[in-house]
C-alpha cells in the first residue's frame, strides 16, 4: 500500500470536498466517499468516522438536505442533496481556497531575502 | 445503568438511530461489493471493509448525536414559530369580534386588577421586609391575663429578663406624649421612653447622630424620627447637639432616626387611636422606661403597675417556640412566688404578628374575596368563549379534517385565552393602581401600611402569574371541547343543532352554575359583614355622641408648681369653656372612651376577703361634670363636687355592670372598695350607666370613676357638648385656651362623632370592600347568566319556532327559557349555600352581633340571587317568546 494523505489536514477541507462532489447532483455517503478517492485518485482515504459526521453537520447547518429514495436493488438510501445555501457556500469555500493555496503557494516558493 | 446511559435512553429517538444503521450498513454492503468486485474472495472482501470502516459504535455515536441537536433545535424553531403564529392568530381573530373581546377584557381587568390591588397591600404589609437586621428573631413581652396580652409592670418585667435565658438582649419601652414648646406653637407629640438597649437590641442605625446605648444613655438625650425632625425643625442639619425643650425640660438632640426606621405604637389590643412614637428617651431610675403620670417616678419595685412592653432579640440557635415556653413557665413561676402578679402569665409574640396582625385577617378575607371574583371573571369568559367558539366550530372542524392534530389546535385556542388574559391583565394593572388611590381614602389608621403599598417587581410578577393561570384556566374548558368536533359532525350541522353544540350548551350551563354558587358565596359573606358593621353603627355607647367636641390639654412647665394649681387651672378652664358662646356643657378626663387612654386597676371590695384572681375594672379619672357634660346618667347618688378635694375623705363612683357584679340588687353607695396596691378605702357615693370605652364592638366592662380633685394628671382630655356643629365653635374655644395660657398646646382636636368612627373604620374598611367586591361578583353573575340564556334562545331559534308553529303558546316559551334559567340558579344557590359556612367561618373574629352561618343572611343571598338569575334571562326569554316560526322555519 502506498502513503495516503487523511483528510483532516485542513479544517473545512473534508466540507469542502462534500459540497463539491454534489455539486453535479444528489449522491449517497458511500458515493461521495467514492467520487473523493476516484477525483485524488486514492490520493485522499476518506475515513468514514470524519464523512458521516461532517455529512450530518452540514445537513444540520442547512447546506445540505438528505432524503431516502429506493436503490436500483430495491434498497432504502439516505441521498443527500446541496441546497442553495450549501452552493453559496461551496462557491465562497473555493474562492478562499484559491486565495489560500495562492497565498501558501507563494510562500513556499519564495527565495531566501538578501539581507544588506 | 449508569447515568449517561440513562440520559442516552431516555432521548434516544428510534428514528433517528435506525436511520443512522441503515445508511452506515448500506455504506459497508456497497465499500464490500466494490472489493468484491475488484477480485477479492468474498469473505476478504468483507475483512477488508470492515477493517476500512473502523468502529461502526463510535461513528454512530457521533453522528446521533449531531442529529439529535438538530432535531432538537428544528423543534424548538418550530415551536417558537407556531407561537409567534398563534399569537398573530390570536390577536387577528380578537381584532375581528371586538365586543366580545372587550367585554372578556374588561371582566378579567376587573378580576384580575383587584387580586393585584390587594395583593401589592398584602406584599407590603404581610411580606415585606422590616427595617432591622435579621428582623424575624424580634420578639415582644407581653403578660397574659385570662388569656389575653396586657403590659407588664416594671419588677415583673427585670425577673422575666434575668430569667429567662433565650434572649440575647432586650429593652423595655413605654409610650408617653410630651409637649413640645419653645419654638413654634406647642405641640403635643406621641413619643416613648425605652431602655438604654433599645437601639442596640433592634440594631437601627440612624439618619444622624449617635442614638443612646445600652448602659451609656445621658437622661437628657432624646432621639428624634426624621418625620418630626422635618416638620418641626426644617430638616436642620445642625440639630444633633442641640437642645429642644420637652414636657418644660431641656433636651438634648443625640440622633435622628431615618424614615426606613418604622416603629408603630406597640399595643396589647390594637386601636384606631394608635400611632407611632416620633421621639425616643431614655429611661428614668433603674433604667425602666418612664410612666406616662409622673416620667421621674422611681418605677423600679412595680410589679402590678402594668404600663411597659419589650422587645427582645433571640439567642442565635434558639427557636421561637421554644423562647415562648421558656417565657411562658417563667411567667408562671414568678407569679406563684409574688402574689401581686395576680396570678398572670406571659407570651411572646413575633415582630410580624406585632406589626400586622391585626390586619392580616382581614387582609387574608379580601384575598379570598378577590380570588371569588377572579374566578366567576374567569367562568364567565370561559362562556363567552365557548359562544364564540361555537361559531367558529366549523372552521376549526375543517382545519383539523386538513391536519392539523388536535393539541395544535387546542394551544392556538389556549394562546388565544392567555393574549386575553394578557391584555385583561395589563388593564387591570391600570384598575389597581388608580383602584389603589380609593383604597387608600378608606384605609383605617392602623392600617397605615397601606400607604407604603405599591406595585413592585413582586406585584408585577404576581400579576404576570395569576395572567397565565387564569388564561390557562379559562382557555382550556373551551379549548378541548371545541377541539373535539370531527368534521361530519360539525359540516351536518347545517343550522340545526348538533351534538356539539348541545354539548357546548351543557358546558356553558356548568358554567354559569358554577358562577352562581361563588357569587352566592360572596354574598353570604359580604351580607354578613355589612350587616355586622350596620349593627356596630347602632350600638349604644352609652355616651350621646352627637355635638361633642374633645381636644388634650397637657399642663407644662415646673410639675411641683402646678400640681397644686392644676385642679384649679381646669376648673377656671372650664368656666372659661362654659361661657363660651354655644357651648352647653364642658367636662373633663384623663381617659376619654372611645380612642382615648385606658387604665385599668385591680380593685378590692371591703369586709370580703381577697379572691383568689384579683378584681379587675377599667380606671377612669374625671372632672366634677364630666357626665353630665358626656350624657352619662348618674342612676344612684351624686356626681363628684368640686369640694372632694385632698382634704376630703376619698370617694368613687362605679357604672352599672360593676355595681350589678358586686352588689347585685343592693344598692353600692355607701360601701367601700380600694384599690389593691393602695391602701386607703374609697366610699362609693354614685352609679353611673354604662358606656363602651372601649369602641362600639366590646361590651361594657365593670369601671370605677375617681376625680381628679382627688387624683391629678398633667394631661387631660376636654370634652365640650356644642350646640351646633362644634367645629363652628372651635375658634372661640382656642381663643378662650389661649387667653389663659398662650402656652398651652391643644391637640387631639375631634368630634365624638369622629372617634366613634375612626373605631369603626376596619370594620367598615372590609365590609365596603367585601360588599363591593360582593356586587362586581353579580354583576359578572347577570353578565354570564344573560350571555348565557341569550345564546341559548339563538341556538334553538329553529326548535322554539316549530314549536310554536305546532302550536305552543308564547307564555309557553317564556316560561320554558325563564324555567330554565331559574333551574340553573337554583342547582347554583344550593350549591352555594352549601359551601358558604365554610368560607364565612374565616370572618367569625370580624363579625359583630351575628354569627358566621345567620340564617337570615344565607336566606336573603338565596332569594336575591335567584331574582337576579330571573331578572337577568327575562330579556331572553322575551325574545324567545317573540320569535316568528313563519320567518324561521323557512330556513
């Protein structure tokens, strides 16, 4: 097995990641958890102990509501899907994720200062 | 099962944890199918999704316990929500009937406002706080005769306190009036005399200065209270150190004490004539506070000279009935070994009971009565509501057909009742605070508590309270029988009347029943105090009260040089009375009746040996023509004669009671009696008749009469019979005092008339009070009783009209709806009449010449109440017999 990142590197992060993969439509918790490991690649593990309370509080803050709709093998599946608010909230997580990794992104690369 | 365990349980929703499973078990069965798929056996398969997955326990924790907040706050969100939903319905629907929403208004602000009023009095009086650190442990001394308080003499009174073990300290105190001169006119002023610890014992600080202190106490000091201190010296600053002459004596001021220092006269049996010292001094000898006849008497050996009352603080840990006990036996064993005790015993009584306890009772009725009101208001807007609701019924059938459940409707329709409550409520404390104005005009002197009443953060609340309760239960009754409609009940109701409206129409006649039967209960009540206050009105006194003016003389300057004068000062006084144009006769006593001074003396009667509880009369000491002057017949014998002077032999008179205890059927003059402390025998020489010195309500009590030519006081009450409106006369009488003597201050000025009735104020302070709460109860009474037939005939329109189409005549109908009303009313006299000797037993201290259960009182609330019950469906039952089938029947 190669070294996988957790994702609990960043507050936040693992919401973010939510919002973003239902951005294109309602999943379910185990498919969210797969669309994480496919879009890294299984760079990311998504631990199920962090995605379902992280589900959970974002449907409790509203920004994503849930229902129970019918599998194609019959089964009872909680399908979550982004509200309004959630999308809101997902464009301002981006805007200050790119703001962030711009600002780290410099600081990382910058070069040691002359000093006089 | 521990406890968090149990918390876990008791709010575990299975929804909420069944859910959670099947959404992780999904999760597992799909991560498991993707191993599967991926080419792993499937036993590996499941090994390795459960090894990714981790503990299922403690995600499930986790998450249930995101969810159940979240449940939580939605719920409390949406509770809040309908609330604000509700009142918004509430107050729209309320706005859309406003007669009926200002009648339901107006009768709660009518209950609800007088339990406010009476209650801010009560808070004051009965529960607010007193002025002194740990004010509860206070207590009073009193000796005990034949059950009842009296003052203590000054020798009894050392023994109680070196006896007695339970106080921590202690002080005596005594009430003497002193004259006021120097400055100003001369006034007299109500003041006291008390033992040096009396400030230390009550733990008072003062406004300014340094009062006297246990042990440390200048004779000459006196401590002023701040109400006199501005009255009489313009809230001088530099008062402390100053000296003010008191009874023809320097003083000098030590101290002030603040307002918040609120001592009333402390008395064995209150009286209207009571009010609070406005000066403290220290004691004579010995420390024992002065006697209000001589203040430099060395008063330290009196045992039987019954003038002192104490206050005393209780040893910490020493419980007040145990102080009582231990005060109790000590008062007996001191009277089995001095004889001159006369065989008393001793009490305490709490600082409470001391300061309040004569008004608590009737302050405790007028709560009871108000309560009576409050909940006939409440009957009667619970009936106006179920009329109301029976309106509405259809709506409230169709919203429950949509789905709304039944408790949802229930509390919009409880909302509706508490927003009335509410409103009736704000209103009322409108009523109780312009009601409290009046209030205060009857208030009886020693009542004076009253004044400091007020509404504060306690009244509000109280308020806000009884608001809730009583909107609760008003609301309610209505609330769950309108709810009770299913829709095809209340849609078949096409005009005709259904079960729920017949089921309505018995709940509203419970009702009014049950409004009955309280209104007859404040009735009886009301009746029996009003009756009992007529009754104290028409009492003999045994004095012809009409057209006598009295005012109080008190002698000042050197005592020795007057007390040969004095004798002869009264009598020019009264020449000088007695010319005055107007007047008809002049007298003169120490001890007035009625709200005057009362002495009392133990007595013996000679040739008959000492009875083993000493006699016992009430002392008066009157002027030659005091009777005449009072309208006392003289029965046997003479009055007393200017020459009974010292130098004569000494003579009393005796009233009829005495005469008739001593010397039943023989005739008193001529015999002899002494008093039992003093060793010289008096000859009767007259029987005087009867009279009440102590008010209208206590019977004549056995008196012996001694003159003050033969006894002299330095203070002395005039009495003067006018022949038109005294107060007419009244210039003529001050120029003619102060011709004689400019520094004579007389006080106390008031008409016979006047006293008789400030002793009759608490009676006729709670009989106004009762009655009038007493008629707002009927009038809600005709309220509800009208509202009531009226809605009935409304109803049943339709059933009177075929009827009267089939042929039953309109004398039929009237008697038919009259018949009904009365049957109600009597179902709620009986019921009424029943309950009433339950309540009224509370008034049997109060009530004077009746008993609590007078047949005559129950049997005319019975009757009145049932005309008012006719007399208020009269009008309904006219329209009853008015109606026309042809215009109804159509329908």
């Amino acid at each position: 097995m190669h070294d996988r990142t957790t994702v609990d590197l960043l507050q936040g992060t693992l919401a973010a990641l939510i919002l973003k993969s239902l951005s294109w439509g309602p999943l379910h918790g185990y498919g969210i958890a797969r669309w994480i490991e496919q879009i890294t690649e299984d760079e990311l593990l998504v631990e199920e102990g962090s995605l379902y309370p992280a589900l959970h509080r974002l449907q409790a803050r509203g920004l994503v509501t849930s229902e129970w709709t019918l599998s194609e093998t019959n089964r009872r599946v909680r399908c979550y899907t982004l509200t309004e608010h959630g999308r809101q909230q997902l464009r301002a997580e981006l805007s200050r994720w790119e703001r962030f990794s711009e600002v780290v992104t410099r600081a990382l690369q910058s070069r040691r200062p002359k000093t006089a | 099962m521990n406890e968090r365990a149990r918390r876990e349980r008791r709010i575990w929703r299975p929804e909420i944890g069944a859910d959670i499973d099947e959404e992780l078990a999904y999760h597992l069965e799909m991560r498991e199918r993707d191993y599967r798929e991926r080419g792993l056996s499937p036993a590996d398969a499941r090994d390795a999704a459960r090894r990714r997955f981790g503990d299922p326990s403690t995600i499930r924790s986790a998450v249930r316990t995101i969810d159940e907040r979240a449940a939580r706050e939605r719920r409390r969100a949406g509770m809040w929500t309908d609330f604000r939903q509700d009142i918004l319905y509430a107050c729209r629907g309320l706005r859309r009937t406003p007669g009926f929403t200002a009648i339901a208004v107006l009768t709660l602000a009518l209950g609800i406002g007088a339990n406010t009023a009476i209650f801010s009095v009560i808070n004051t009086v009965l529960l607010g706080s007193l002025p002194f650190p740990d004010a509860d442990r206070l207590v009073f001394i009193w000796n005990t005769s034949d059950g009842q308080p009296e003052p203590i003499g000054p020798g009894r009174l050392r023994d109680l306190q070196t006896q007695v073990t339970s106080f921590e300290s202690f002080a005596g105190i005594s009430h003497i009036s002193f004259t006021l001169t120097g400055r100003g006119e001369a006034e007299r002023i109500g003041g006291s005399s008390v033992s040096s610890g009396f400030f230390d014992t009550l733990g008072a600080r003062p406004l300014v200065g340094e009062p006297f202190h246990k042990g440390v106490a200048d004779p000459s000091a006196v401590v002023l209270s701040e109400r006199l201190w501005v009255r009489r010296f313009g809230a001088d600053p530099s008062i402390v150190g100053r000296t003010i002459t008191l009874n023809g004596r320097p003083r000098q001021v030590v101290a002030v004490m603040p307002r918040r220092f609120i001592w009333p006269a402390i008395t064995a049996q209150p009286s209207a004539a009571d009010t609070g010292p406005e000066l403290w001094v220290p004691g004579g000898p010995g420390d024992v506070p002065r006697p209000a006849t001589n203040e430099d008497e060395d008063m330290t050996g009196h045992r039987n000279t019954g003038y002192l009352r104490s206050v005393a603080r209780l040893k910490p840990g020493v419980t007040f009935a145990q102080a009582r006990a231990e005060v109790a036996s000590a008062g007996t064993r001191l009277s089995r070994s001095h004889p001159e005790d006369d065989g008393r015993g001793a009490t305490l009584v709490g600082i409470r009971n001391q300061f309040a306890g004569a008004v608590e009772r009737p302050l405790l009725v007028l709560a009871g009565a108000v309560a009576f009101v409050l909940a006939i208001a409440c009957a009667n807007v619970a009936s106006l509501l179920l009329g109301r609701g029976a309106a509405r019924r259809r709506d409230l059938a169709l919203r429950r057909a949509l789905g709304a459940s039944r408790a949802r409707i229930v509390r919009q329709l409880v909302t509706e009742s508490i927003v009335l409550s509410v409103a009736g409520a704000a209103a009322g404390l409108l009523l109780a605070w312009w009601g409290s104005a009046s209030l205060l005009s009857l208030t009886p002197p020693d009542m004076a508590g009253l004044t400091r009443s007020g509404i504060d953060a306690r009244v509000l609340l109280f308020t806000l309270g009884i608001a809730v309760a009583v909107g609760l239960a008003f609301g309610l009754v209505p609330a769950i029988e309108l709810s009770r409609d299913q829709l095809t009940d209340a849609l078949a109701e096409g005009g005709s009347r259904s079960s729920g409206s017949r089921r309505t129409s018995r709940t509203r006649d419970g009702l009014v029943t049950l409004e009955i039967a309280v209104a007859v209960v404040l009735l009886v009540g009301s009746t029996l105090l009003v009756r009992s206050f007529t009754a104290l009105t028409r009492v003999d006194t045994g004095i012809d009260t009409h057209n006598l003016l009295t005012f109080d003389i008190t002698v000042t300057g050197d005592r020795a040089e007057y007390q040969s004068r004095q004798v002869q000062f009264y009598d020019s006084l009264i020449q000088r009375l007695e010319a005055v144009p107007g007047v008809r006769a002049v007298g003169a006593a120490v001890t007035l009746p009625i709200g005057g001074d009362d002495f009392g003396t133990g007595y013996l009667v000679e040739g008959r040996p000492v009875p083993k509880t000493a006699l016992r009369a009430g002392y008066q000491i009157v002027m030659p023509g005091y009777f005449h002057a009072m309208g006392i017949p003289i029965r046997r014998g003479r009055d007393f004669r200017s020459s009974d002077d010292r130098k004569a032999p000494p003579i009393v008179l005796v009233n009829e009671t005495l005469a008739r205890a001593q010397w039943p059927g023989q005739d008193p003059v001529g015999r002899r009696v002494r008093f039992d402390d003093d060793g010289q025998w008096m000859t009767i020489v007259g029987v005087v008749g009867d009279i009440r010195h102590l008010g209208p309500s206590r019977p004549p009590r056995p008196e012996l009469y001694q003159s003050v030519t033969q006894r002299s006081f330095p203070f002395i009450a005039f009495v003067v019979r006018t022949e038109r409106d005294p107060y007419d006369v009244m210039p003529s009488i001050r120029r003619a005092v102060v011709s004689l003597d400019p520094d004579l201050p007389l006080s106390g000025v008031r008409t016979m008339d006047e006293h008789v009735a400030r002793a009759l104020s608490k009676p006729k302070f709670l009989s106004t009070l009762v009655a009038s709460f007493g008629g707002l109860a009927v009038s809600l009474a005709i309220v509800g009783i009208y509202g009531m037939m009226a809605w009935s005939v409304t109803e049943r329109r339709q059933e009177i009209a075929i009827r009267m189409a089939l042929g039953a005549s309109r004398e039929k109908m009237l008697t038919m709806v009259l018949g009904r009303a009365l049957f109600l009313a009597a179902i709620g006299i009986s019921l009424g009449l029943a309950i009433a000797p339950l309540a009224t037993r509370t008034l049997s201290g109060l009530l004077y010449g009746i008993t609590p259960t007078d047949p005559v009182a129950f049997a005319a609330t019975g009757v009145a109440l049932g005309a008012v019950a006719a007399l208020s469906a009269l009008v309904p039952a006219l329209r009853a017999a008015r109606v026309q089938p042809a215009a109804v029947v159509k329908y």
